[in-house]
C-alpha cells in the first residue's frame, strides 16, 4: 500500500510538475510569439528598401539621387568652369609677358652702341625730316607779261593796209592780257618768259638770234605778223619791266620775283608810248 500511495504521490507530483512545465512551455511559447509579434515590423521595414531600390526604387529616393547628380553635376561643371577661367588667366597672362621680353631685349640690343647697328639709317631719314619741316618752303616766283598795241589804234592809218584787220590789232589793243607765270630759274629773262607765253597761247612770233645781230642780244622782229616798219620807218616792239623801258636786249634782262613785263608796238622809237630813247 505504501508503494502504491508512493506511486500514486510520485505520480500526482510528476503530473504536477508535468503540468507546470506544460504551462511554462506554453507561456514561453507565448511570450516568444509576442515579442516576434512586437519585433517583427522592424526587420520586416529594413529588408523592404533594399528590394524597392534594386528593382522598383521609391520617388523619394529617385529625388534625391536626382538632386545628387544634378549638385555632383553642377560641381562638376563649376570645377570645369574654374579650370578653363584659370587656364585662360594664364594664358593671358603669358600672352602679356611674351612679347613684352622680346621687345625690352630688343630696345637693350638696339640702345648698344655698336658700329654695325640699324639705328643710324633708320635715325637719319628722321632728321632730314625734321631738318625739311624746319627749312622753309621756298615760296614761288612769279612775274606777269602782257603784249598790247593801243599806239596803233591811234594811228591806223600809218598800219600797212594788208594788217588793218581786227586778226592782227584786236579792238581793244590787246594781243596778250596780263598773265602770271612762274620763274624756272633765277637766270630767267623776259625773252624766256616771251617765248613760253608765245607758245602756250599761241602767238605767232619770229627774233633774230644774239648771234645773228651786233646787239649780242635777241631782237624781236615781229609779234601777231606785225613786224618792224609795219607802220612806218620808225615802227617796231620794245618791252618795258615795271613801267621802265630799258635799253639793252630782252635776253639780257634777268628778272626778278614780282615783275611787270608788258611789250608795246611803237611807230615813233618809243616817243607814242612816252619813252625817248637817244639812239644808243
């Protein structure tokens, strides 16, 4: 009976324990349910981004990679931007520095007084030109001629009749009016002033040579057809030079700056024209 009541207590106390363990195990069991329950969203949040950024990344995070880029970018570019400003500054700067070296050499070269330097022919062409500007420019020399025979108007009747037409003896007894012209040399004489005016406008004139008469000078035998004794014994050319009527040959007055030349035709020696010329 002891052994059976043992037992039996053995049992009781077996199943007890049994039972308590059950209850402990299910409480266990319970407890690590909840907490998985509690801990479970955490693990479960943390493995959901790696899968949506691999294969369906979310727009938030599409933002920021885009603004990450776009900033990764804009540096990029700022960096690039600086890089080329710098480049450019240096070469600019080298730019500047280049030809102002050479140049400095240049002038040390130059300034150095040897015998064999370009500065002596490039130094002359400038004084003669500073000596050109400083020289005055020779003003021109000018005389005027004129050819008139106003005595003949007065005494027509004394002209050959074959010359008594408005072609040889003008109206206004004008042949040649006052004209200018420039003196080619300081040995110019009124015969080479006649002889160019003649020409140019084209007057008809015949001379002796100095060679072909005892005066050792030109004579003017005849202008515009009127000759020597074309109105009388006493008829012919002769030249006054301001006002003055000399007496030696027109080849061998030189003239001067200024002067008037003006050649008459005559038909008493000069007396008509106010002139009185003793013969020699």
């Amino acid at each position: 009976m002891k052994k059976t009541l043992q037992f039996i207590l053995v049992s009781l106390l077996a199943f007890i324990l049994i039972a308590c363990n059950i209850q402990t195990v299910e409480q266990f069991e319970q407890m690590q349910e909840q907490e998985r329950s509690v801990d479970s969203p955490a693990p479960v949040e943390k493995q959901e981004p790696a899968p949506q950024s691999e294969e369906e990344p979310s727009p938030q995070n599409e933002e920021l990679a885009t603004q990450q880029e776009t900033e990764a970018i804009g540096q990029q570019e700022v960096g690039t931007k600086q890089e080329i400003e710098t480049k450019q500054e240096i070469e600019k700067q080298q730019e500047i520095i280049k030809p102002t070296t050479p140049k400095s050499e240049q002038q040390k070269v130059d300034t150095k007084p040897t015998a064999n330097t370009a500065t002596t022919p490039t130094e002359k062409p400038k004084q003669q030109e500073t000596e050109q500007q400083q020289k005055p420019v020779p003003q021109k020399r000018t005389v005027t001629i004129a050819i008139r025979v106003d005595t003949l108007l007065k005494h027509w009747d004394m002209l050959d009749p074959a010359l008594q037409s408005e072609q040889y003896v003008p109206k206004d007894g004008i042949i040649l009016k006052q004209t200018t012209y420039e003196l080619l040399s300081e040995k110019d004489t009124v015969w080479d002033v006649l002889k160019r005016a003649t020409k140019e406008h084209k007057i008809q004139m015949e001379y002796q040579g100095a060679n072909e008469n005892i005066y050792s000078s030109v004579y003017v035998e005849g202008i515009n057809h009127l000759y020597e004794f074309s109105a009388g014994e006493l008829s012919g050319w002769m030249y006054q030079v301001n006002g003055v009527y000399p007496n030696y040959g027109c080849s061998q007055y030189v003239l001067k700056d200024g002067d008037v030349i003006e050649w008459n035709y005559t038909v008493d020696l000069g007396r008509d024209l106010g002139h009185y010329w003793d013969g020699n």
